[in-house]
C-alpha cells in the first residue's frame, strides 16, 4: 500500500469570515463570491461565519442562502466578547467590532481570515508554510492592513497587537487596526511572517475610489501574481452594484477591464449573470429603505445596538462626535 504524506503547515487550512451588523447590512453577490471563492480555490477543512449573536442575513438574504452550502459552520459570538467601549469611546459600528473579533478569533483558531469582499484567485497553499502572511494595500502609503490575514493559532504577535489596538482605539477609522499593525511590524519585525506586496498579493488596489476607478478600467495587473482580488465594498459598492451592468453589458466601459478579468479569475461570472437572471436580488430603494428599518429596529431591541453600517462617511462623522 502506498502511504499518502500530507504535509502540515503552521497556519491550518481554516477560512475564517465575520459578520458583525445584525442583518442591517447587504450580503450582496460580491459577499457570496468571497464565500464561494474561498471554498472553491483554497479547498479548506473548514469555512466558519462567526456571527454576531447569531443574527445572520434575513433581509433580501437569497445571495446568504446560496452561501450556505459552501459553509461549514455559523459560530455566533456575543456582544461581549468585544469590549463595548475603549478609551472612554463606544465601540459601535460593526466594522470596528469585526477589527477586534478577527484577531481573537485567528489568535484562538489559526487559519485564513478574510473580509466578505475579498475574493479568492487561487490556492493559499504555498503560503501556509508562514507563521503569518500580510498584505499591503495599494495607494501612497502603501499600508499592511487588516482585510485579509493568515495566521498560525495562538500567535504572540496577535497578543501584542490586541492590546496595542485596545489602546490605540478612537473611534476613527483605521487608527486603531491598519495603522497599529503597520507600525508594529516595523517596530517589532517578527521572525517567519510574510508581507506581500500589493500588486501581488491580496490588495492590487486601495479604498481611495479613483484607484479603484482605475483598476475597473485598466491598470495593469497580472492576476496570475495574485492571491486576492479585494473590493473595499463599502467605499466601491455603487460600482459593483450589478455585475451584469458591470461586466456582461456590451455597453460597459470597464467590461474589458481588469477589475471584470480578475473577477472571472475568482468565479464563473456566467453563473453570477444567470442568478441575477432569475431573481437574486439587487441593492435597490426598497432593499436600502427595508436595511434602514432594521437598523432602527435593532436600535430598539438591543442595548447595545450597532450604528447603521452603509454609510461609512455618516459613521465616520457620528464617531468623531462621541
């Protein structure tokens, strides 16, 4: 009989994803192509949504139910095992919410983190041999951030970058997540950790809109270099909104562009066009007035209820308030 020899890497094969708004946010056709995308390419012994409370997708939640098959499990977690406020400064919005949760959850399980609009272009394999991988993102700055981590479990370096966002947290947004991490690996310079750069790792762009405006056009990536194809949904999503329009549509300027190559590269795009074909809804007036009453009811029913996550500016600002 021929033994068959695994190898085993420190980071395990583990996908790790975290919704934090309690149904007040879209899990559009992007965030299925996240969860499809990693099941298909990185092939993992497990694929865990961690759940805030356990309150998943509900409203025009046809994308989230053709999810579920590619998922292992929905570990809900609960409100506290976030701390509810830092610094004097609540901890409200489901992004800063998942910032802390992400790196609890790698710290106590290992594996692959990713955020529901990053999408998968091919195996991590070859990257697991890391006790961690990173990535920059596009942009000036050039920042290593958060939106996609590898890690091995019970990692030291998440200890120390827990602690540090603990007490870098302001309320603003990133200070206390991607800028605490970039400053810390410089600091610190941690022995077997990886960081790739942008344009051939996770992030070939960057949150600021006319990069990404760029990238839909044509900007020169050779997605065969990279590993991820990140879509900062909540800065791009009026762009992404329908893919048929975006990337089937004969009229579409950024139908040849590399935005639509890399997307085709993470998923069959055809199966995507034909879903929206047969109904798989769309972000619409209604579908934001009917987020906008699930926010207003979750402020109601929870005593500790998260801001309204669509709108990062209004966010932004409410938190510069506090």
């Amino acid at each position: 009989a021929i033994t068959r020899i695994v190898p085993t890497f420190p980071i395990p094969n583990i996908v790790h994803f975290v919704l934090t708004d309690r149904d007040t946010r879209f899990f559009d056709w992007p965030c299925y192509v996240a969860i499809r995308s990693a099941w298909e390419k990185l092939q993992p012994e497990q694929l865990l949504v961690h759940v805030l409370d356990g309150i998943e997708p509900g409203t025009a939640a046809d994308w989230w139910l053709a999810a579920k098959q590619y998922i292992t499990a929905v570990i809900p977690f609960a409100r506290t095992d976030v701390p509810l406020s830092l610094n004097d400064v609540k901890i409200s919005h489901p992004a800063f919410i998942a910032d802390f949760r992400r790196i609890q959850i790698l710290r106590d399980w290992g594996g692959i983190y990713m955020d529901t609009d990053a999408l998968s272009l091919r195996s991590f394999d070859s990257l697991r041999s890391w006790k961690a991988v990173l990535g920059r993102q596009g942009g000036q700055e050039l920042r290593a951030t958060v939106g996609l981590m590898m890690f091995e479990k019970n990692s030291h370096f998440l200890d120390t970058l827990l602690e540090r966002m603990k007490r870098a947290y302001t309320g603003a947004w990133g200070v206390h997540a991607g800028h605490v991490l970039d400053d810390l690996l410089r600091e610190v310079q941690p022995k077997g950790v990886a960081i790739l750069g942008h344009s051939n790792g996770f992030f070939a762009s960057s949150w600021l809109a006319e990069d990404f405006v760029e990238l839909m056009e044509e900007s020169g990536v050779d997605w065969s270099r990279c590993w991820s194809l990140h879509l900062y949904n909540s800065q791009t999503k009026k762009y992404t909104k329908d893919p048929v329009e975006l990337c089937q549509n004969p009229a579409s300027p950024y139908r040849r562009g590399d935005l639509c190559k890399g997307l085709a590269i993470a998923v069959d795009m055809q199966q995507i066009y034909r879903m929206v074909g047969e109904g798989y809804p769309l972000m619409s007036s209604r579908i934001q007035e009917a987020f906008e009453q699930r926010a207003a009811d979750q402020q109601a029913a929870f005593s500790d209820p998260v801001s309204h996550s669509l709108d990062v500016q209004r966010a932004l600002k409410a938190n510069d308030e506090l």
